[in-house]
C-alpha cells in the first residue's frame, strides 16, 4: 500500500461520506456548504490525476460561482416552513433499495475494467514539458474550437433565459 | 436532364414565389402596430403574385416538361434534392394560390381584431406551404410542404375560428395526417422500389409490380381522398369550413382541397397507371355518390356556410369524375373545374364573411329579404350562385360540361348520372337564394334589433372583383387556361395508357362495368 | 499506484449517492444538488480515465460539462424562483402540473 | 349558299346581339345610382339599333346571303373544338324580326307598364339582357352556342318572373321555372354530348351533313339497343319539351304569370318559350331521320293543345287563361314540327307571336287600370272604360279562333291541314287539334265577356280610378294589332291564291317542304271545319256568358268533379310536389343528412372515443410528481442492467 493509495483511500472515504451529508441536511445551507467541502476535495483529486487547469475551474466556477448562486437563491426563497417538515419523499425506502442494487452492479461492472498501457500522447511528461493550461488550451482550441463556440452561446442563451425567467413579469 | 426545363429568367423565380411570405413573417415579427401588420401583409402577398406573374408568360405552353425547375443537392446520402419546377397542371394553381392569399389578407382587413400579427404570420406560412406541394418535385420537399402546411392551417382554425373550433380543427388535422401517414408510408415504399431516389419524375418512370402498385394506389389513394375529400371521409370538411375564418376557409375550399386531386394528377396516374385503371370503377362510383350525395344533403342544412361546404364535396366529385375519365376532356375539365371550384366557392365564403360581420348569424333562417337590403351585395351573390350552378357564360358551365362530356365519353352511365347533380345543384342553390335574398326581411330578425346591415364597400369590392372578372373570362374564353395544359394533359394521359401490364384482363372493371 | 478501477469506484458510489438525493429528497433546491453532485462524480471519472489513457479528450469533456452544468443551474434556478413566485412551495410533490 | 363574310358582315351581326347587352352592361352598373327612371332611354335605342340592324340582315338572307361565321374558338379540349359562332339563314332571319319587333315594342309598352316601380332600372337590365340571349340562341351556328342561349333566356326568365321578389310566390315562380327547366336541359345537354361523340362536331352545318351517316346505327343503353338518332332526337326534345312548357313539363308556365306583364308577353308568349319550337325546326335534319320522334313531337303536341285548352275553360286568373292558351298554342306548333310540316310551325311561331303578346299586353292594360286585379270574377264591363284595349283585345281574340283573314287563322289551318294528310295517326291529331280549337274560341270569347261585357264587380274605389291607358301603352298595341290582322297574310295557302304561301318558300332552303297529300275537297272541308269550330265556340261563349250567364255556375255543380279536376289543373303540381320535391327533400333531411351524422360521424367519433376511455385509464399513472417518474426511470435502467448481466453472460 503506497502512499498514494492511502491518500486516495482518505479522499474516497471523505467523499463518499461528505456526499451522504450533502443529501440528507434538512437545511438546504447546510447541503450547500457541505458541497463545497466536496468541490474541493474533487479539486485535490484533480491535482493528483494531473489536470491542474481543471482544479482551478472547479474551484472558481463551482464553488466561487455555482453554489455561491445556490445560496443566493435559498436566502431569496426564505424557506422557514420546509424546515419543520418531512425531509423525505415518501418513495424513500423504494429510492434508497434501487440505488443500493444500482451501486452494486456498478461496482461490478466497473471492477471488470482492465487498465491497458497508456498509449496517448499526452503523457504525463509531455504535458509537463508545455504545462497544463498550455496543452488544454492547444487541444480546445484547435480541435474543439466549434464545441466551444457552441458552448459560448450556450451560456448567452442561459444568462438571457435566466434574466427574462427570474425578472419581474411587468404586466401582470 | 433532358425531361426538364431548366429555370431561364435571371432569377430563381419559383424560390422567390414560394419563399417570399416567409420572408415576409420574418418583418411581420418585429411589428407591433396592426396596421402596419396588416399593409406589411398585404404588400408581401401582393409581391408574391406579382412575381408569380411572369411564369404565365414566360410559359412554354408547347411542352409538357417541368420548367423553371430550379434543382441542387440537400441530403446527398438520401438521395435528397431541392428540386422544383411547374408544368402546365400545377402552373395555374400557383397563381391562383397567390391571389387568393392577397384577397384572404383583404378580407380580413376588419373582421380579424385580436392576434392581428399571428393570424397573418398563418396566412403567410399557409401560402408558402400551399405553393410548395405545388412546385416540389422531390417527395421528401413534397411531403415537408404537405405536412408544414397542415400547421398554420390549424392554428387558423383553431384560434381563428367559430364556437366549436377546437373540434373542428382537431378534426381536420386527425384527418389529414392519418391520410398522409398513410402516404409517407407509400413514399417509403417507393423510395426502395424506385432505386433509392425521392425524384418524382424518375419515380414516374419506372414500371412498378401490379400488386406494389395496388397497394401504393391504396395509401396514397388515402391521403389525398381525405383531402378532395371524396366520400365517405369528407364529414371534416363542413365542420373545418363552418368553423374557419373567412380567410381559413376560402384557403380551405380554393387552394387546399384542390391538393388531393393535384395529388391524383401527379402521383397515382403517372407512377401507378395500372393500378389507377384497376381502380377506376370504384373511383368513379364514389364520385358519383359525392355529387348526388353532397347536393342532397344541401337541402338539409340550416347553416349558410356549412351549406356551401357541403356543396364543396358535391363540386369537388365533379373533379374526380373528371380526372378518372382519363380523357382529354375529362382531365381538362377536372383541372379547369379544380381552378373553377376556388374561385367560385372561394368568393362564395369571401361573400359569406362579409356578410357575417355584419349580421353575426350564419342561420339561414334568420336572413330573408336581402336584396333589397343589400342590392349589390345580392347581385354580386347571384353571379356565384349561378356560376356554381354551370350556368353558361360563366366559369361553372366549362368545367362542368368537359368533365360530363369526358364521363360520358369513358362510361355513358356516369355522365347521366352527374348531370342529375347538375339539376339538384340548381335547386339547392336557387332555395338558399331564395331563403336569403328574396321575400320580405325576417320579421323576428328585425325584431332583435340587429345592427343595420351595409352594403359592400370599397375594399370588399375590390376583393371580389378579381374573381369575378375570372367567373366570366373562364366562361367566355376558357382557352386561355385550358391552352396551359394541354401538353401536360396529353402527356399524362400517354402515359396512363402506356402500362407494363396491357392486356391483362381486369376483373374488378369488368365486373362494375356488367353492373351497369 | 492507485488502480484506475479505484477512482471509477469512487465516481460510482458518488453517483449512487446523487441519483438516491434526486429520488428521496423532496426540497427541490436539494434535488439540483443531487443533481450536480450526479455531474461532478462523472467528471471525476472522466479526469481518471483521460489520465489513464494519457489522452485530452476527457479533460475537454469536462470542461463542456462544467459549461453546461453552469448553464443548467442558472436556468433551473430561474425556473424555480419563476415558479415559486406563482406557487410559494419547493416541495416536489405539491408539484403535479405534469399531471394529464 | 353561303358567302365568305366580310369584315363589315361581320361587325353587323355580332352587333345585333351586342347593343342589347351593353345595354344590359350600362343598366345594371349606373342604373340604380345615375340613371334610375331613364333606362328606357339606354334600352330602347339599343333593341331598336339590333330592330334594324335584323332588317338589313333579314334582305341579306332575301338577297341569298346566307352566313355561318365563327367570331372565335370557344372551347378547345382535344379533340372537341367548338366556336362562338353566327348562322344566319332564313329561318334565324325570320326568327331574328320576330325577336326585335317585339321586343322594341314591348320596351316601349314598359316604359307606360312599368312607369314608377322601384325597379324600373332592374327591369330593362333584365328584359336587355333577354334579347341579348334570345339573340344569342337564335343566331348559334352550333349546339353549344344555341345551349348558351337557351341558358340564358332561362335565367332572365327566372330573374324576371321574379322580379317583384319580396313576393314569396314571385321567388318561388322563378325557382320553380329555372329547376322544371333544367329537368329539360338535362336531356338536352346530354343529347348536346352524345351528338359531338356520334358525329364528331357541333356545328349545325357540319352535323347535318354527317347525320346521314349514323342513320340506322344503334347505342346500347342499360342492355337494350336504341335506334341512336332517335336517342339524340328525344334528348334534344326533352329541352325543347321544358322550355316551351309541354306536356309532362308544362307546370312552370302557369306559375310564371307571377312576373310583370310585358315580361309574360315578351318571354312567356312572344319569344322564349317558342325556343323549343325553333330548336326542332332548327334540328330538323335529325329529326327528318326518326319516324319515332317525329311521332313523339306530335303525339305530345298534340295532346298539350287540348289538355291545356281543357284546363284554360275554367281558370279565373285573366293571365293565366292566356298562359294555358299558350301552352295550348305551342302545343299546335309542336303538332305541327312533328308531321314534318317545319315552315307551318314556324308560321304559326311568327303570327301567335303577334297576337298572343297583344292578348297579354291588353290584359296588362287591364290590370293596371284596375290597380294589379287579376281576378275576371272582379272585372266586367270595362268595355267603356277602356275602348282601345277592348278593340285590340278582340282584334287578338279574333286571330287566336282562327277567324279568316287573320293571322291566326292562316298559321292555324296550314297546320292542321298539314296534320290531316299524315294517315290515321294525322287524322286522330287533327280532331284533337280542331276539338282544341273549338275550345280556344270558347275560353277566348269568355275572358272578353267576363272582362269587358256585363256589369263591373270589382270595388267602388277601383271603379272610381278606371281609366284608359295612356298612348305609350295604347300605341305599341295597336302596332301589335296590325301584325295579329296581317302577319298571315305572307302565308296564304295555295288553294286560296297562287303563290301565297311565301313564307314556306322563303323558309323551304332550311326546312324543306312538307309531305303529304290531299285532295282540293279535303282542304276546303278542314278549312271549313276549323271555321265552323271557330265560330260555334263564340256563339257557346256568348250564349254562356251573355244570354244566360246562370248557366256556368249550374253546369259547374252539375259535373262538379270535372270542374274540380280543370280548376286544379289536373292536379298535376300536387302529384309532382308529393312525387318529386317533398321525397327529395325527405330523403336529404332524414335519410343522407341521419347517415351523415349517426354512421359516418359515429364512426369518425367513435374511435377517438374509444381510445379517450383506453386512455382514461392510463392517465391515473401520470401522478404529475417527478420524483416519481425519476424512479421509474431508474428501475428502468436497473432492468436494463440486469439484462446486460444475464445476457452477456
């Protein structure tokens, strides 16, 4: 047992108890807050698969930009009545069985996966060599350039959607 | 492409006529004033006529071949072409096509008040779908404008139209779309039978197995009966016409009904000659009974307008008589008939929804007296009644006499019996007229207090006038329409008569033909 | 070294976890959580793998789905206060507009 | 003969009909704001231009220039090629004068007639419109043209005997004369058809020619073979039986007294109803190939003279006992189409034009006087209140019973004359002919007894307004008066003066000459019996109506059924109205209208309905609630799973 795996172990275990919690506050801040927690181990396990670039976007756009709009929501919300009541769907028990059985399966299906040798290019010197945003940014925008743009346009459609939705309807 | 002509004039002038209303809605979206809306409308619809204009003139009436035909690739890997061009069948429906949408927009010009913007963008969408199915010659461009049509037309309808409008255009639109369910499935077929293409001239080419052909008869065969509609699948039409707008239903009955007989034309006859022959008996059987049975159920109706629907059907079995006589005269007159039933019941609900926003009953019992009420309006009325009626001079007598002549010509029996309808068609006609416009106002309608009633302005008028000036030209010169199809006519009928299969004894004509 | 199948696990379990916060909770907020909880687990493994098979394409993928989840959350939000100001509730199963 | 038309020729005659119908245009469209009360203005010069243009075309014919031109190709469709098209030989020339005479009489009589109705304008647009499609049929070079015309006189008939339209029976008149006629119009357009497929034309000219061709041919109709000619012959006749109101089609001329009075005149005695009579003489060619329809024209000639003359004795409706007279008139005329005699009955066409528009137009002059009373059982007396109408009245009375020397007696003899030699079947139709006669005379002498003999019966306040009408009206009829006395005159049998008969050799290029012989002896004794019958039917009226005016009541309590059974015109539109209409109606209004809506509207409805309660059923899964269908969807793919794991081994 290296090092490594023990770390791992730790995040794995962290994770995986973090990710109960987020589910089962009954305070939506609480879940909240506890997510953050979670986007920043994901962040450190990013760090040791060697996508720095990503860590960093974990951080700043799901934690700093995503849950920060999640809290602002739930404080605009005001929910004092969903806090004294029943936190759970009544399909509950049927929900958490189906899960389990999912889990399961998962597991075994995912303990099938045999690791071939890593044949890319992008090994782990070579991204090394010209750094990880510059390899990022290469394949993005040369061989993604049009998903990208696409994606830009998403997000204009989004932050337009969300602006006619949320505003005040004048009219009515 | 030695069986088409290409496109000669320096500019794609079928493109433009078929997509100019969408450009059209695309400035009528970022109106707001209705008036504006309302001139932006009418102007497009009229730029569209006036560029469909130069295809009259620009006409080779000498051939039979598609012309201005404009053809690119779209889905290579489906063999799928933007391929489109007119003959001397379709040519004539385009123009009426774009005439009668700038009368729709005419005559809506006070009676529509809500969702001003809406309403003209169906108006445009239908126009541009309706000359579509005219001018497409590939089946999937066909079969877009088939089915893109039956959209605006819905909404037009539906939120356009009458009390009971939900239903009808329900109705309509579950009609249509099982038959032309039916018809995808018959384009499939022959996509595979006719070497993976969706050409419609190639396709028309190729000799089909008999029993391919029964079947492909059959599915198309129900797709556009329930639009001519023939009996028994036309009950849509009444409840679709009534509960229209005016400008729905003169769409209705001039321009969109006229598609399943186009459909015959292009489709069944050439592709399937062997099958339409097998057929015909049948056909022409169900004719019969829509012109005897649409001018009976004339007499029974209490509503003016579902009246004139009815008289669609019985008008409308006049033109499938004609096609499936499938002789020159027959053909001829069922096309000229076909242009004759859109101007005729076309104005007849133009007439009917001036009359309605007005009076705001469609009882007939409630009208009586109008002559001398509404002078011009009651003569302008006569006209179309006797127009309707085949009266010589007019329009109606044309259409009417080559189709029973071609009838007569192919089976005597079948020309005696539609001219029966021609004495019922007088009958029904002359007692709405009568119920409507003669003896003494209706005491009980006065009695309501029912707003004073106008007679025809300015612009109603000029909505008409078009087509009356077509009621006479057709009727006292029609060669200048029946030159346009000659060739084509010719031609079709060549090629119906040229089947793989002849000589092979066919029972089912024989059978009905020892009937009679 | 940490064995590939590990991290895959791990993406497994986190997802679990998510799909049964989406299905028992009935505080919409927390269903969108669960929601991006689901997401995150995939980009988790999707990172393993494109580390494993020294390729990019996985950390692109990620970078699109962090995009999108962005995009999901912003209007899903929008939609819930669009809601809520009709309808002053969260809980998912007063909301039955689905129902024919 | 025919002649290459020159340009001019060619302007000339499409003229004839044209002046009427821009002056129809002109009436119609500036009528009823601009020009109102002077119509007459636009309309009479127009039909006196087409009056004299027809006179410089009828000394063409004279001259021998007959003319067949075609103005332009009508309808060309395939093979079928027809053309608007003029024919003028001597029997349309002849058939032209009558037309524009009088017409251009009536226009003027109108114009006194007609003189304040809110419609004055309407009414010359419509009687415009008439002679414009009279016009039309009478010139037609072929049978789709001639059909135009025949459609279109229909349509003036309908619009003018319904030109008082607030009237109920006024709009039903003209409904009812427009649908009988189309019954007849259906079998002549089928007969129109079936020409053009036999012969391959429908130019009269060239159909003549061929028609010896398919003569002994035969056509096969629901099994059985029918000589074809005769088929043509009695489809074409079928027209010619609805529009001169023959028997089984009689019924709407009756009825369309409704309309004004010239318009009965003009329409409804003088010209459209003679179509049907111009059409078979027209159509003579044919006919001469068809001893059966020859016998059918008539036998049903025949028989309509005497089963109208018969209903004609008792009515009380001033017009419409010369309505049944025309019938009864036209009957002669088809009598006399049908043994061959063809110039007879045009001659005959051509003096009854005279007299019976001069029977209508003094009676017109009557019931204006009298304020619209039609009623004779309301009249009496008015022989010196109105001097000039009774004149002219017995001027026409007189021609009409066949007195000599005048028109009618002329037309009237040559044809039964004509009918005598045809063997036995000639014999029993000219006793019927001669027993017609004899009843014309009597119910003619009755209405001028009952109108202008006796006392006055109508009210003091009608007495008080009793007036002669003015020359306008008066003087058209004392026109008309001269043709009734002297139309004959160009008709003289042979056997009373050489050369008499100029009319039947004028028409014998178009008509040829009858058959038939006789004996001199034989054709005094037909012309005496038809003056006896003349006379005795006068001296019956008198005695009835004069000397004893007790005696038409007893004798109508006396044969009481037979009285009835004439008053209600044999019953005739009851039977059809419960044979035809009322069942047409029933069976659209319970039968069609009850499938329509109960089989195939059930159908249409019911199987949405049926999948609506399928439907029904499965809508109670659909909660609304998400989580819900998130779970499904999730066992849904945890099926899926398992199904991967089992069978992928």
């Amino acid at each position: 047992m290296t090092v490594h795996q023990l770390i791992f172990i730790y995040f794995a275990i962290a994770m995986t108890g973090i990710s109960l919690l987020v589910v089962t506050r009954r305070n939506p801040v609480h879940s909240v807050l506890f997510m953050l927690v979670l986007f920043v181990h994901i962040a450190a396990l990013y760090l040791f698969l060697n996508a720095e670039f990503l860590a960093a976007v974990q951080i700043i756009v799901y934690a700093g930009a995503i849950m920060v709009l999640f809290l602002f929501v739930i404080m605009l919300l005001n929910l004092r009545r969903e806090e004294t009541e029943e936190k759970f769907h009544r399909q509950w028990p049927v929900s958490a069985g189906a899960v389990a059985v999912l889990a399961v399966f998962f597991i075994m299906i995912v303990s099938k996966i045999v690791v071939l040798p890593a044949l890319g290019e992008y090994s782990i010197d070579a991204i090394r060599s010209e750094g990880s945003i510059m390899t990022v940014g290469k394949v993005l925008f040369t061989k993604y350039l049009l998903p990208f743009e696409i994606a830009s346009i998403i997000l204009l459609v989004a932050i337009i959607g969300a602006i006619v939705l949320a505003k005040k309807s004048t009219n009515s | 492409m030695d069986n088409v002509i290409l496109n000669q004039l320096s500019y794609p002038i079928l493109s433009w006529t078929v997509f100019l209303p969408v450009v059209g809605i695309f400035v009528l979206l970022f109106l707001r004033n209705s008036g504006a809306i309302r001139w932006t409308a009418l102007g497009f619809t009229l730029v569209t006529l006036a560029v469909s204009l130069p295809l009259l003139t620009n006409f080779d009436k000498s051939t039979h071949k598609m012309q201005f035909v404009e053809k690119s690739e779209w889905i290579p890997s489906w063999g799928i072409h933007y391929f489109i061009g007119i003959d001397g069948i379709s040519i004539l429906f385009i123009v009426l096509t774009t005439l009668l949408s700038v009368l729709c927009v005419l005559v809506s010009w006070t009676s529509v008040q809500d969702r001003v913007k809406e309403f003209h963008i169906a108006i445009l969408a239908v126009e541009t779908g309706m000359l579509g199915v005219f001018v497409a010659l590939d089946f999937f461009l066909f079969y877009l404008f088939w089915e893109a049509m039956l959209i605006p037309m819905f909404i037009l309808i539906g939120v356009f139209g009458g009390k009971n409008r939900v239903y009808a255009s329900i109705k309509f639109f579950l009609y249509t779309l099982v038959g032309s369910l039916l018809m995808l499935v018959g384009i499939v077929v022959l996509y595979f039978y006719g070497g993976k293409t969706l050409d419609i001239l190639a396709l028309s080419q190729i000799n089909y197995p008999l029993k391919v052909q029964y079947w492909l008869f059959l599915a198309f065969f129900a797709a556009f009966a329930v639009k001519v509609p023939m009996f028994p699948v036309h009950t849509w039409l009444p409840d679709a016409h009534t509960e229209a707008p005016t400008a729905g239903s003169v769409i209705l009955a001039g321009v969109l009904i006229k598609m399943g007989a186009y459909g015959f034309l292009r489709f069944s006859m050439p592709m399937l000659p062997d099958a339409t022959k097998f057929f015909i008996g049948p056909v022409l059987i169900l004719s019969i009974i829509a012109i005897i049975y649409g001018a009976l159920i004339c007499f029974a109706q209490k509503d003016f307008k579902r009246l004139i629907a009815y008289s669609s059907v019985s008008h409308m079995g006049f033109v499938t008589l004609g096609l499936f006589a499938l002789n020159t005269q027959g053909v001829e007159g069922g096309i000229l008939q076909m242009l004759n039933h859109g101007i005729i019941t076309g104005a007849m609900f133009l007439m009917i929804g001036i009359i309605y926003e007005r009076t705001h009953t469609r009882v007939i019992a409630d009208y009586g007296g109008f002559a001398k009420i509404v002078p011009w309006y009651a003569g302008f009325f006569m006209i179309l009644t006797f127009a309707s009626i085949g009266l010589p001079g007019t329009n109606g007598f044309i259409g009417e006499f080559l189709i029973i002549f071609g009838a007569f010509k192919a089976q005597m029996i079948m020309g005696v019996l539609a001219a029966t309808g021609i004495i019922l068609g007088a009958g029904y006609m002359l007692w709405l007229y009568q119920r409507i416009f003669f003896q003494d106002p209706n005491p009980d309608y006065e009695a309501k207090g029912a707003h004073p009633v106008s007679d025809l302005n300015m612009r109603e008028v000029i909505t008409l006038l078009p087509l009356f000036v077509l009621v006479f030209w057709i009727g006292f010169y029609p060669n200048t329409f029946l030159e346009y199809m000659h060739a084509s006519v010719a031609h079709l009928i060549e090629q119906v008569n040229q089947t793989a299969y002849a000589g092979q004894e066919n029972l089912l004509v024989k059978f009905i033909s020892e009937i009679f | 070294m940490v064995p590939l199948s590990w991290y895959i696990m791990l993406s497994a379990v986190m997802f679990s976890i998510g799909v049964f916060g989406f299905l028992a909770r009935r505080n919409l907020i927390i269903m969108f959580i669960s929601l991006e909880l689901m997401l995150n687990s995939v980009n988790v493994s999707l990172v393993a793998f494109s580390h494993y098979l020294q390729s990019m394409n996985g950390q692109i993928l990620v970078f699109f789905v962090i995009t999108v989840a962005a995009a999901e959350a912003a209007i899903g939000l929008a939609i819930l206060i669009a809601y809520y100001k009709n309808n002053p509730t969260i809980k998912v199963d007063e909301i039955n507009l689905l129902k024919g | 003969m025919q002649y290459a038309p020159t340009v001019n020729a060619m302007i000339k005659y499409t003229l004839i009909p044209l002046l009427p119908f821009l002056a129809f245009i002109i009436n119609i469209l500036l009528g009823r704001n601009f020009i109102r009360d002077k119509a007459h203005w636009v309309a009479i010069p127009a039909v006196f231009g087409s009056f004299v243009l027809a006179v410089s075309a009828f000394i063409d014919v004279a001259n021998g220039q007959v003319i067949n031109i075609d103005v332009y190709s009508w309808i060309v469709s395939g093979d079928f090629n027809v053309s608007f098209g003029f024919l003028i030989d001597q029997l349309s020339a002849i058939m032209l004068l009558v037309v524009t005479s009088i017409s251009t009489l009536i226009f003027i009589y109108s114009v006194g007639y007609m003189h304040g109705d809110p419609g004055y304008y309407r009414f010359f647009a419509y009687l415009s419109l008439f002679v414009f499609s009279m016009l039309i049929l009478v010139m037609a070079n072929n049978f789709l043209l001639l059909y135009f015309g025949w459609e279109a006189v229909g349509l003036c008939s309908y619009f003018l005997i319904g030109f008082w339209f607030h009237k109920k029976s006024a709009a039903d008149a003209g409904k009812k004369a427009f649908i009988v006629n189309r019954f007849g119009d259906f079998g002549f357009g089928l007969g129109v058809i079936l020409i053009f497929l036999t012969l391959g034309s429908l130019d009269y000219m060239e159909v003549f020619n061929r028609a010896g061709g398919i003569a002994g041919q035969t056509i096969n109709i629901l099994g059985t073979d029918f000589d074809l000619i005769t088929v043509i012959c009695l489809l074409l006749f079928c027209g010619a039986v609805g529009k001169s109101a023959q028997l089984p089609l009689h019924v709407w001329l009756p009825d369309a007294m409704e309309g004004p009075t010239p318009v009965s005149a003009l329409i409804h005695a003088a010209t459209m109803v003679t179509a049907g009579v111009f059409m078979v003489a027209r159509t003579s060619p044919l006919f001469n190939l068809s001893a059966t329809a020859m016998n059918t024209v008539a036998v049903v000639g025949g028989l309509t003279a005497i089963f109208a003359a018969t209903i004609a004795l008792v009515q009380n409706d001033i017009k419409r006992v010369i309505a049944y007279s025309t019938v009864s008139q036209l009957g002669y005329m088809f009598l006399a189409l049908g043994v061959g005699a063809y110039s007879a009955g045009i001659f005959h066409l051509y003096t009854h034009a005279y007299f019976k528009a001069l029977l209508f137009l003094g009676s017109g002059s009557v019931i204006h006087a009298l304020g619209d009373e039609q009623d004779m059982r309301n009249m009496g007396g008015l022989k010196k209140f109105m001097p000039q109408t009774y004149k002219v009245f017995i001027i026409a009375t007189l021609s009409i019973t066949g007195i000599p020397f005048l028109a009618g007696f002329f037309s009237k003899d040559e044809i039964l004359w004509r009918v005598y030699q045809q063997g036995d079947l000639g014999k029993f139709l000219w006793f019927l002919g001669t027993a017609a006669a004899l009843l014309t005379a009597f119910y003619s002498w009755r209405l001028i007894y009952m109108t202008f003999h006796g006392k006055f019966r109508g009210t003091d306040e009608q007495e008080h307004h009793l007036h002669e009408s003015p020359p306008v009206i008066t003087v058209p009829l004392w026109f008309l008066a001269v043709g009734a006395v002297a139309a004959g005159w160009v008709g003289i049998p042979p056997i009373l003066m050489e050369h008499g008969d100029r009319i039947g050799e004028f028409l014998a290029p178009v008509l040829g000459h009858a058959q038939g012989h006789g004996s001199h002896a034989e054709e005094y004794f037909v012309i005496a019996a038809s003056i006896f019958v003349a006379v005795a039917g006068w001296l019956i009226a008198h005695r009835m109506y004069i000397k004893k005016p007790e005696i038409p009541a007893q004798l109508g309590a006396k044969y009481q059924p037979i009285h009835k059974l004439l008053y209600n015109k044999y019953w005739i539109d009851e039977l059809y109205s419960k044979v035809f209409v009322q069942p047409t109606l029933k069976l659209a209004d319970k039968v069609i209208l009850g499938f329509d809506t109960i089989v195939i509207e059930g159908i249409v409805n019911g199987i949405p309905a049926l999948i609506d309660s399928f439907s029904q059923g499965l809508r109670r899964i659909q909660t609304g609630l998400i989580s819900n269908y998130g779970l499904v969807m999730t066992l849904g793919a945890l099926c899926m799973l398992i199904g991967y794991m089992v069978f992928s081994g």
